[in-house]
C-alpha cells in the first residue's frame, strides 16, 4: 500500500503579497516613498490650519515620550513580553515602527511647507538636506543607527515645528522671529535633558552625547542655513507668478492682458513679451499668508547682462493675510532694455519666495488682441 505523495498547497494572495515584499523591499519602499510625497504635496493642510497644527503637537509630544523612555531603559535587562499585559506588549513591540512613521511623516510635512515657500533653486541646499533625511528615516539601516540620530530628527521636526508655528501666531517674519522659534524648538529636548539631570544625575553624561549634542548640531545647521539664505521664507509662499501688458482692478477680481498663444500653457501671461513703444510690463503675483498676518515684500528685477543678472528696481508692497487665494499685488516697470529678465518677490531680509523669468523683444507698433485672464 503507498504512502499518498504531499500536495503543494498554492501560497494564498497575502503570502504571494508578503513574499513578493520581502523579494523587492527596497524597490517597493521607493515607489511607496515617492507616491506618498507626492500624495502629500496635493493633500497636506493648510500651514496656519489648528488641525494641522494640532496633528504635528500630538505626533512630536508621542515621540518625545517614547524615545525618552527609551533612554532611560539603556543598561536594564528586556522586558518579558509574554508576562506583559496586551497594550504594554503592543507598546514594546511597535513604538520603533511608531516613531518611524511619525517623524517620516512630520518630516514630509516640513519639506512640503519648505518646498512651497520658495522657487527650488533658492532653498535647493535645505530642501535636499530636508530631503536625504526623509530617505534615511526610509531605509533599513535606520533602526540601527542608534538613540543620537533619532534624537537629531526630532530635534529638527522640533524645530520646524516653531519655525512655521511662531510667524503664524505673531503675523510676521524676521531675523528676531527666527530666533524666538529656535529658542522655543529647543526647550522640550533640552527641558527632557534637565530633567534627567535632575532626576537621574548618573545618566546626564550620557543625555548630553544622546541628546544635547544632536540637537546642538541640528540648531547650528538650521542657523547655517538661515545665514546663507537658504531656508524658505516660511509661512509665505507664492502659489501664482505672472507677466503681463496691463493689470487692471474691476471690483474684487484683476483682469490680467497678455498675448500668450494658448499653446505655451505652461508658461504664465507673457514671458516671450513684444513690447511696443509706450508698454509697460507688469508683474502680478498672489502671496499666501496667514490670517492676521501683515508684512512686508519687496518685487526685485533683474536684467541680464555680461556680468551676470543685474539689479535694476526694487518696489515694497505691504501683504495681508486672510485671504485663502493669497494676496494680491503687482508691480511694473517703464524703463527696460531687451534681453532677459528675472524678477523676484522677496521678504524684507532678502530671502526669496518666488521668481519668473522672461524674455523682452522691441517690437513696432502694430495692430494687436489680448487675452484676458481674471484674477
């Protein structure tokens, strides 16, 4: 009598789906790193929102709590899990894949509201720097890279957090703003730091290479990076930039003239501009600020010659926030030579918030029909 031979049972969908996961983890994780930026470019809240705000105090309050306590279990013996109740167990079996996905989210959000406060290549130096961190909190190694390094990205999701959250309370930005906000991004890791110290005198050793030292880093690179102009103006941005032969203002909207062919749907108003004897050319921009926000912002243009872009006019326009399309404002010019040109909204201290550029030809007066877009 035979033994009946063993039959291959076909692995279900989810042990196809796990097994295809653990084949392509690394391929999977970038495809899932990328679509959700991009799914939080398109869907992130508001900077001034109270439930985007009050999200980023929850999130950065549970991973200061958890990494903590991490910090004070150095040196004693595991816990056995297995004696824990339920909700201990599940705390010790997924705060590391907690605090992974609540600064990897946190960290998304600040690079979304960096990368909307200003062109790419004004901020292009924090916005990768922001950016290899987001990869780094992605990967494998992550977990390994100890107690410091974790510390390091809450001490800069801390950071952030002040740097967006003070110039929406106070209605203004500044050099004097930026430093409140760093002082109070500072105070929870070192106020925990303090604590230790009082409580655990033996440990503060170890809480300033773990804790104090990480976060001195980051601050000096986030004043580093502030010096050199190279952190957005946030909460500012500018979600609208265009040139155009004439802006007027009709009630509460703008009627903007330009002669664009609707094929150069990318571009906006006229940056391939013919100007005719007697044209002015305009700028018109929307700035998004918070409410009770009021400030000011310079319009700098710039031609370009052999040297390099060259300064011409600066005009300040004072903004208001409030307005969920943005403010609205616009400058033009009289006095211009062909070529290129570059023109920029910037912030009272210097740091840009957007920039078009566009190209200026002579033309003779001619007959001519604009296009009209509204504002």
């Amino acid at each position: 009598m035979t033994q009946p031979s063993a039959v291959a049972v076909p692995p279900g969908a989810l042990q196809r789906l796990k097994l295809y996961f653990e084949q392509h983890e690394r391929e999977v994780a970038v495809v899932f790193f990328t679509g959700g930026f991009g799914f939080d470019i398109l869907t992130a809240g508001s900077i001034d929102s109270w439930l985007t705000i009050g999200q980023q105090a929850l999130y950065l309050l549970a991973v200061s709590a958890v990494l903590v306590h991490m910090f004070l279990e150095q040196g004693a013996p595991p816990p056995e899990l297995a004696r824990l109740p339920v909700p201990m167990r599940w705390y010790y079996e997924y705060r590391s894949a907690l605090i992974h996905f609540a600064l990897g989210a946190l960290m998304n959000l600040y690079a979304i509201f960096f990368f909307k406060s200003s062109s790419l290549l004004a901020s292009l130096g924090f916005l990768a720097f922001l950016l290899a961190l987001l990869v780094a909190n992605e990967s494998r190694r992550f977990k390994a890279l100890g107690l410091p390094f974790k510390f390091a990205l809450l001490a800069l999701c801390w950071l952030s957090f002040f740097a967006t959250l003070l110039p929406v309370l106070a209605g203004s930005i500044g050099l004097a703003m930026f430093l409140a906000s760093m002082l109070a991004g500072s105070l929870p890791l070192a106020g925990a730091a303090w604590r230790i110290r009082r409580s655990a005198p033996e440990r503060f050793a170890l809480a300033r290479r773990q804790i104090l030292v990480p976060l001195g880093c980051v601050l000096v690179g986030f004043l580093g990076f502030y010096l050199f102009r190279l952190i957005p103006p946030v909460p500012l941005s500018i979600p609208f930039i265009g040139v155009y032969h004439a802006v007027e203002r009709a009630q509460d909207q703008y009627r903007l003239s330009h002669e664009r062919p609707a094929w150069r749907f990318w571009q906006n108003g006229d940056q391939e501009f013919r100007a005719q004897p007697g044209d002015r050319v305009f700028v018109f921009f929307r700035v998004f600020s918070p409410t009770r926000f009021a400030d000011e912002v310079r319009i700098q243009w710039f031609h370009r010659q052999q040297g390099g872009w060259v300064p011409q006019d600066t005009i300040p326009i004072k903004i208001t926030g409030g307005r969920a399309e943005g403010f609205r404002g616009y400058g033009f010019k009289t006095n211009y030579q062909p070529g290129d040109w570059k023109v920029q909204v910037e912030t009272a201290d210097g740091r840009e918030i957007g920039r078009i550029y566009f190209t200026l030809e002579l033309a003779p007066t001619s007959p001519r029909s604009f296009e009209i877009d509204v504002q």
